[in-house]
C-alpha cells in the first residue's frame, strides 16, 4: 500500500490533478528473538537477549515485572542483551524485555532464571583417636545438586579394598585400623 497518491478529478470545465501525498507504512514494533531460560550456578554470568524491529527502538529489562536498573552486576538494563555477573540465589527469577518504538510496544516472553544450590560441605568428618583394632567411621554432610565424593588419606585418593569400604561415599568406613591407617583424611564433594 506505501506509494505516492493524487486524485485527478474531472469536471465540465476541464480536469485538475491534486498535488500527490506520500503514504509510507512504518515497520511494526515486533519482538523477533525471545530470552532463553537459564540454569546456572552461582557465581556464574547470566546473558538474557532479545531480537526486535521497528523504529526508534528502547528497550527496559524486568524481573519478575518490576524495572531493572544498571549498577551492582548488571548491565545493559536499557539495551537489547542484559548483564548479571556473579548471579546469586536473589537474582532467581523470570526476566523479560519491554520493546518500545514508534509503532508500539512489545513485550518479550519471560525467561526464568534458576541459581543452583552451591556445592558446599556442612558438615565436616571429626577426628578420631582408637585403638588398634577398632572400626572407624568417617562422614560428611554436604548440599548440592548431583553429588559425588572421593575421600582421600594424606591426599591421595582413598579406594575400596583392604578393609575402606565407602571412599566414594559420604561416610567411609575402616573396619579394623592400624598404624597404617593413621594420617589426615578429607572427603572432596563434586
């Protein structure tokens, strides 16, 4: 439909032609690329982006349908790619971006953001002093997602055999110790 138009009108006295006018059809403000959701862990760099088009585009970033505003970790809260460093569990939530231009406003479907629990030990093993001959039990207590422990003697990467049963557990077990068992144990917890 955009093109020049004039109107040419016909009389008994002869025919005028109207001076033309422009009609020009403007893009719509339109959302083209939606925020992906992301699962992060923390400590982590979150990157949310959205795609538009239109004219004389503004873009503002929510969370959770609230403004966002530069400072602290994030940045870009005006721009079309917006910036978290170092995500915590306060950054969870759903992010969006309301698109602004000449020809309307558009709003981006949300994207949640998920901050995983952080891997941590919160429970230590204790120390033990037995006798020869007893059993000794070791534990850990650890949070996290999809956990997995190696316990090591001295450093070094403890295996199951000669009497450790557990060393890729959260609590390893010696059933009979000696001499030969004494040393600094730790558990890793991946």
């Amino acid at each position: 439909d955009q093109g020049n138009y004039r109107c040419v009108v016909t009389g008994d006295c002869g025919i005028e032609t109207s001076s033309s006018a422009a009609l020009t059809v403007r893009t719509a403000t339109a959302v083209t690329v939606h925020p992906a959701p992301l699962d992060l862990c923390p400590g982590a760099a979150a990157v949310f982006a959205v795609n538009a088009v239109g004219e004389n585009l503004s873009y503002r970033w929510q969370r959770n349908s609230e403004n966002l505003e530069n400072g602290g970790d994030i940045s870009g809260a005006l721009t079309d790619t917006l910036h978290i460093a170092n995500v915590d569990s306060g950054d969870q939530g759903n992010y969006r971006c309301v698109v602004t231009g000449d020809c309307g406003i558009e709003t981006s479907s949300s994207a949640a953001l998920t901050v995983r629990t952080a891997t941590a030990v919160i429970e230590h093993p204790d120390s033990l002093a037995l006798c020869d001959g007893h059993a000794a039990v070791l534990t850990v207590s650890a949070v996290g997602e999809n956990l997995s422990y190696r316990w090591q003697r001295n450093g070094e990467n403890l295996d199951n055999g000669g009497g450790i049963s557990g060393a890729t557990s959260d609590t390893l077990e010696i059933g009979s110790v000696s001499e030969g068992n004494e040393g600094i144990y730790r558990c890793v917890v991946t």
